[in-house]
C-alpha cells in the first residue's frame, strides 16, 4: 500500500442528502496536507452531494468531517471556511461584472485592509499572469483565466484545504492540462490538502496521489492514483461507460 500523508481533512461514514433520502451513503475519505486527492464518478454518482455535506451545505445524516483536530460536522459553511477550508464551485466562481482586483478582495471580505494587500500580493505572486489583469472584469477573461482567478480568490482567506469541484469543466484539454499541471499541484507543492472533484479522469490520476471511485452514492475503489490509472477496464466496470465512449477517461 502506498504511503499516504497524515489526514488532514478526514471523512468518515458521511451519509447525507435531500428530503432524508441519502445520496452518499457511509463514504470515507481522506486527504493529507501536500497531497492533491481525486474523487471520480459517472454523473448522477452523488459527487456533489459529498461536496456539499463537506463543505456544509448539506447537513450530513451520519457520520463525521474532521479538519485536523477540529471536529466541523455541525458547523455552518462559514464556519468551515473560517477554520481552514476553501471551496472553489464547478460554476460562479467569480463575480463576472468586478474586476480581478475587486474578485480578490472579495475573498478577504473578513480581513483587515493590511491583511487584504499583503494576501492580494501573494495571490498575484502566485498567479503572475492575473497581475496585468488586475483592472479588467472578470467576465472579460479567458476560461483559464477564470479559474485561476476563481482559485486565487478562495487563496484569500488562506485555507489548509481547499476543494475544486471540476476545475476543467468547459475547458479544452490544453487548458484542462494547464488547470490541472501547474495549478492544482502547485497548491499541493505549497503543503496546502488538495480534494479534486473531476471528470477527466486520466489527467486528473496523473497528478493525484491517492483516488478514490464513487458510484451510486458508494466509494467502490479507494487506492493509489496509479493503481487506479493502470486499471484498463476502470471505464467499463466503475464510471458506467461503454467501451465506445471510453475517450473520457483516456482524454
């Protein structure tokens, strides 16, 4: 078995869903700080609903969501956010009319205005190429631009954790590539825990260390990105596809 970082952020037996029917029913996993974890699935296998009962959204039915040794299963969404954890949405996840500058700072909205310029410096510094952006609105950008600018302004608060929900969505895969090759394992270089919700399945086991495969509300596979990545039939047998429409994961 591959060794795996400390958990940091540590889901455990977590059922939640609408109306109490259950979606995700008893999932576990587990991130370490510096480690980019993936999370994959076919549509309608409860990806979003297991976002939504980590972050707080959702209220969870059983079970329990640790950040280090702080116990969030019944704190508010704010509150997660407060103590560590950052979430940056598959959709809005940035205000189109403000400018990259005015985006950032919303992402501070609880700091002071020193705290806001020296966290507006190290987004920048992070993302160079937002710097000569930082007037124009973000609606104006690129897809790529906009993500980074998406994951630049949850950087703000400064989390520990910070969950993607499909970063590539939308974008081509030289894009994707970008998204997920420089930015998503930059956050993991920098010690920060990293869980990926994401759909393109093989870019995304290239850059993760550890994954695990959802189904019908299930992790049904829970093992290294590579294990996972060497597997020919992960397609067929795990994300309900047919040999035919297996370019998904090989994309």
């Amino acid at each position: 078995m591959t060794d795996r970082e400390t958990p940091f952020l540590s889901v455990t037996g977590l059922t939640a869903g609408y109306s109490r029917v259950p979606v995700v029913r008893d999932v576990s996993i587990q991130v370490g700080l510096g480690e980019v974890v993936v999370v994959v699935g076919p549509n309608g296998a409860g990806k979003s609903t297991l976002v939504k009962a980590v972050t707080g959204e959702l209220p969870a039915m059983t079970g329990s969501v640790r950040l280090g040794d702080l116990d969030m299963t019944s704190m508010r969404e704010d509150e997660r956010m407060r103590h560590g954890m950052g979430y940056v949405p598959q959709l809005h996840d940035v205000f189109p009319t403000l400018t990259v500058q005015e985006n950032l700072e919303m992402g501070a909205y609880r700091l002071s205005k020193a705290d806001t310029r020296q966290r507006t410096e190290f987004a920048l510094d992070t993302f160079p190429a937002l710097r000569a952006l930082r007037r124009r609105v973000a609606r104006a950008l690129s897809g790529g631009e906009q993500k980074m600018l998406g994951v630049a302004r949850a950087l703000m608060a400064d989390p520990r954790l910070l969950i993607l929900d499909e970063p590539t969505a939308n974008l081509s895969p030289q894009v994707a590539a970008h998204v997920l090759n420089d930015i998503v394992t930059s956050l993991a270089q920098h010690g920060r825990a990293v869980l990926l919700i994401e759909q393109r399945v093989a870019m995304a086991l290239e850059i993760a260390k550890w994954g695990y495969v959802l189904t019908d509300g299930q992790v049904r596979l829970d093992q290294s990105a590579q294990d996972l990545a060497q597997m020919p039939d992960l397609g067929t047998l795990f994300l309900g596809m047919t040999a035919g429409s297996s370019a998904k994961v090989a994309e």
